[in-house]
C-alpha cells in the first residue's frame, strides 16, 4: 500500500485550513462566554425576584432590588443575544477566509475584530454599571 505524502503546496492549505479552523473556534468559545455570562447575570435577576418576595412577606423594603433585578435580566438577554450574533459573525468570517485560501488570496478584514473588541468593552461597562447600581 502507498503512502501518501502531499507535496508543499498541498501541505501548506491543509496547514492553512487548520489554523482557519483553530480560529474560528476560538471565536465560537468566545461567543459561547458572553453566552454563559449573560446567563449568569439573567438568572441572577431571577435570584433577586425570589428574594423580593421573601421580602415582601417579611415586610422589607423591595424597590431597589426590583430594579437591580430588571437591569440583570435585560443585561443578561443583551449579552445572550450578542453572543448569537457574534456566532454568526465568526461563521461568515470562517467561510470568507476559506474561500480566500482556496483562491490563494487574502485580504485583510478586522471588521470582527472590532466588533468582538467593542462587545468586550461594552460587556465591561455594563458590568461596571451594574455592579455599581448594585453597591
């Protein structure tokens, strides 16, 4: 039986096709973080909504904790959504660049990383907001 041995040409896409793939999943497990964080801060809303009415029963003042409670779960569906469409995003970005190998050309697009960059920052600041208003 033969072996097969590619020759340099043929190494170097396998080579670049994997580091595409690499990336690309890099980016999905970031998108999946702002995900899980998003959850995080939405179920502690839902944490906050059972402590309002424990507090209710026992007579405690609850305005300020219902307010916390309705910014964590807007945060939280923010920071879900944003992740979806960061996914989507990485995908658009993984088959452009896949194309581009296979084509033998590149061409340089930092538009996800902007917008990856500015979701960190925005993420950020929502988080500083809310624990802010929380404290």
């Amino acid at each position: 039986m033969a072996e097969w041995k590619p020759d340099n040409n043929e190494f170097g896409h396998i080579l670049q096709h994997l580091s595409n793939e690499r990336t690309f999943l890099s980016w999905i497990r970031t998108s999946l973080s702002i995900m899980a964080f998003g959850f995080v801060i939405e179920k502690f809303g839902l944490f906050l909504l059972k402590s309002i009415d424990i507090m209710k029963i026992t007579g405690i003042k609850t305005g300020s904790i219902q307010e916390i409670k309705n910014y964590s779960t807007s945060i939280g569906k923010l920071l879900i959504a944003v992740g979806v469409v960061l996914s989507l995003f990485c995908f658009i970005r993984y088959k452009k660049i896949e194309k581009q190998i296979c084509a033998e050309r590149f061409i340089l697009s930092p538009v996800l990383d902007l917008i990856l960059s500015l979701c960190v920052m925005a993420i950020g600041i929502l988080f500083l907001l809310h624990v802010g208003h929380t404290f």
